[in-house]
C-alpha cells in the first residue's frame, strides 16, 4: 500500500492544532489532522477562562462562553473586588469551543483523524519530508504517513519535537486540579483568584462561574517550586469550605480535570527543517495566570498559514519557516519576560505580603486589571497606575510590568 502524503500534518486537536488546521486548510493544503483520544476534547484538562476581546476577534459563537464582569480576589486576610462596567472576560465551555475550532478546520477541508497517536516523526533522507508514526487506538496497529510540514500541537507532553530530539523535558511547569461540580449558590459575573499558603505554596486557587448552576474549583501549583499535589489541597478546601468556596452553598462535582503547563519561559526554538511547535509544545503561555488558549489559537492561525505557504511552495527549511517565529515572538516576547518577573515575585510572597499585594489590586479598574493580567503592559497605564499608588509594592510591580528601572517620575 502506498503511503499517504499531505502537505501539512497537524499532531494534536487541542486549539492551536485545530486552528492551524483551520488556517492551513484555507490557504488550499492538503491538512491532517491527527488526535490521539476518541473525540476532540475528550479530557479537558483546562479551566477555559480566557478574555472577551480575543473571544470577539476569534468569532467564538456566543453559546460557547459565559462573561465575567467582576474580579475577586482573596488573600489570608484581605479581600478584593474590581468591579467593571461591562464585561471583559469569559469562562469557556472547553468541549463546545474546542469541537467549534475543530469543525471549522473540517469545514475548509481538514481530514481529522481521531484515535490516532502520532508516536514518532523523522525527516526523509532528502529533508524534503517528514515521516509519521501513528498508532491507532481501535486496533493497536501502526501506520506511516508522509508530510511536508509537520506542526507540533500535542501540548505539554510535545510529542513530536522530543521524538525529533528537538527539544527535551519542561523543567519548570504548573501542575492544576479542578472539579467542574454544580453548587447552590454562584454569581455567574464574577471569578475568584484565592492566593496564599492555605490556598497553594506556589500558585493560586479559583473559582470561575461556567453559568447559574455550575462553577468549576480549582487550584495551582508551580513546579518544582513546590512538591505539593494540587489534588489534595482541592479536597482539603472543598472539605473545609475554605474562604468564598463557603458561599457556593452545597458543591456537586460533576467531573475532574488534571493537567500540566509549561512556565520554562519561550526556551523553545519553534521552528525545523519541516517542523513547526505551536501553543503548550512552543511553550506559549503568559506566566501571570499561566492561560494559554488564546495564544494556541492566535498563533496556531500563524503556524497553520506558515506552513501552507511553506509545503504549497516547496520551500520547508527551519529558514523558510522562520517569519512564523519572528512573528510571534515580536507579538509576545518581551511581554512574557515582564510578566515572568512578575511571577517570580508573587511566588515569593509570604501570606502578610499577600494582603498588600491586593491593595494594589485594589486601585485598578476592571480594563486596568484585565490589561496587567493579560500582561498586555501599557506604558502610560502603568504610569498612571503607579502614580495612584504611592505604595513601595506597587512601585516595585509597575516598574517590573514595564521591565524598567524608574516608573512614575522616580
Ligand atoms: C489546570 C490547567 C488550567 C488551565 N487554565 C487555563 C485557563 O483558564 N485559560 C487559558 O487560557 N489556559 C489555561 N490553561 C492552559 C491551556 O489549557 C493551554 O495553554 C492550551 O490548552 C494549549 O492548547 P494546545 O492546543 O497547545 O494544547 P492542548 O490543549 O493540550 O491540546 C493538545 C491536544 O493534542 C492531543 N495529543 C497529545 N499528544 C498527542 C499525540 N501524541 N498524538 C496525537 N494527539 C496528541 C491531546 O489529546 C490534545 O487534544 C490551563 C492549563 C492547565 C493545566
């Protein structure tokens, strides 16, 4: 039998595989697209909270997402609400939006293949191709298929750019543990990010609305940071009703979720002679609240029209598949070198440095808040943000933001 041959493979139905499908498939590439489980979005492994603007630009149909006007935040001892006039962020219902993403790619003339575990990709002698190893899950049986571009949407376990020998273990990663579960009492506006010892050693806990009935509780933890198991501090404050987790009323999980993201900063070279990596296997997340979806679907479009214009012209070398990486890199890369100082520190702080750390939250407004959490790091919204602040702390994490020396005439 002969072997099949696609100018683009895509490894992974997660969001920056699906949307490099998408955008692969429209630019007129032959597009695989190869998931390992039965069905898209078979596990989620996510929290899906991501922001309305980019929800907007993405034309993620409106049933698909609940908004979040109001930002809470609980610390020991200190509470914080910022109100906003409308809404600016969204709770994701994942299975929906990822099968959404999915289907859009089918629609331009994606082939997606469920079952299907990519194990193993190596370059032709000529370097012109690439080979995939595929094990399928209804028989166990392994298939090789052939691309001129390969694009690594496998997530955090990037099984394609391992099996390459391009690239080796995360060292540094957030590991999260959450339950979807109905409670009896839940403002659908409204998330809470609860920080501080009892809530995680090295991260943060949540709770975030997914509509009247359902709420999805979690907790964060930074690796190697600490060794604690975010599993067993959820029970704990789901058992204890710890803080604002109280007011939910009787909890009612409907389903776990467990999952692991990369925080190693953007260590990881994103393109080879016919491999491109995109979202978790590219290590594209923002370290302040590690989300990643937006980034996955943004630049996997990028990765997807890359590798079309790349395999449709035959022109498949690390250098020809470089504009992808200079472009999103220019887009996000000195913002992801702020905002992981700012991590740094908030890892650092003790429980009593908490409390002030929500005091400065405290001054923002909602569109101030978003803008610093997205680490979308204005210049003059930093400076007017440190001027209403007199505070040391505040001064210190505006400056950080702004990856300099002197903010607000100091
Ligand atoms: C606990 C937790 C909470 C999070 N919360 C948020 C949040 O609130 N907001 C946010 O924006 N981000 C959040 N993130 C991060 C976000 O989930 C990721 O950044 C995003 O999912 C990255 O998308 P992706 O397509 O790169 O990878 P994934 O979503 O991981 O998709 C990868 C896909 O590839 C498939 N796959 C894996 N290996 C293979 C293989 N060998 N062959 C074929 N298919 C394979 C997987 O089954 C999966 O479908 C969270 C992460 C964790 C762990």
């Amino acid at each position: 039998m002969s072997t099949e041959v696609f100018d683009v493979i895509v490894a992974g139905g997660g969001p920056a595989g699906s949307s490099a499908a998408y955008t692969a498939a429209s630019r007129g590439a032959s597009v695989l697209l190869l998931e390992k489980e039965d069905s898209i979005a078979e596990t989620v492994r996510t929290s899906g909270v991501t922001w309305l603007d980019d929800v907007h630009e993405f034309e993620i149909p409106r049933e698909c997402y609940n908004e979040i006007r109001n930002f809470s935040f609980q610390s020991p001892n200190n509470t914080v609400t910022v109100t906003g006039t409308t809404p600016t962020a969204a709770v994701l219902d994942v299975r929906k939006t990822y099968r959404w993403l999915a289907s859009q790619a089918e629609e331009k003339g994606t082939e997606v293949r469920v079952g299907a575990n990519v194990t193993n990709v190596t370059k032709d002698k000529s370097c012109k191709d690439s080979t995939v190893t595929v094990t399928w899950s209804e028989n166990q049986k392994q298939s090789s298929l052939r691309a001129r571009v390969v694009i690594d949407a496998t997530g955090f376990p990037s099984t394609v750019c391992r099996s390459m020998g391009l690239a080796g273990q995360w060292r540094r990663f957030g590991a999260g543990a959450e339950y979807e579960a109905e409670a009896d009492y839940i403002d659908r506006e409204m998330w809470w990010l609860m920080v501080g010892q009892r809530y995680s050693p090295a991260g943060y806990a949540w709770i975030f609305p997914v509509s009247d009935r359902i709420v999805r509780i979690g907790v964060g933890v930074g690796k190697p940071e600490s060794d604690a198991d975010p599993t067993r501090i959820l029970g704990r404050l789901l058992e204890e009703k710890e803080g604002p987790i109280a007011a939910l009323g009787r909890i009612r999980p409907i389903e776990f979720h467990y999952g692991l993201i990369p925080n190693d900063g953007l260590s990881r070279t994103t393109v080879s002679d016919n491999v491109i990596l995109v979202g978790d296997s590219a290590g594209q997340a923002n370290p302040l609240v590690l989300e990643g979806i937006r980034y996955a679907i943004r630049f996997g479009r990028l990765a997807g029209e890359t590798a079309a214009g790349a395999a449709l012209s035959r022109r498949t070398t690390k250098h020809d598949l470089y504009p992808y990486e200079k472009s999103w890199r220019d887009t996000i890369e000195s913002r992801i070198r702020s905002a992981g100082r700012i991590q740094d520190r908030w890892i650092g702080l003790s429980d009593e440095e908490w409390d002030r750390e929500l005091d400065v939250i405290r001054g923002m407004t909602a569109q101030e808040f978003v803008g610093f959490i997205k680490a979308e790091f204005g210049t003059l919204d930093m400076v007017k943000m440190a001027t209403r602040h007199p505070g040391t702390a505040a001064k210190q994490l505006f400056r950080m933001a702004l990856g300099r020396k002197s903010v607000g005439g100091r």
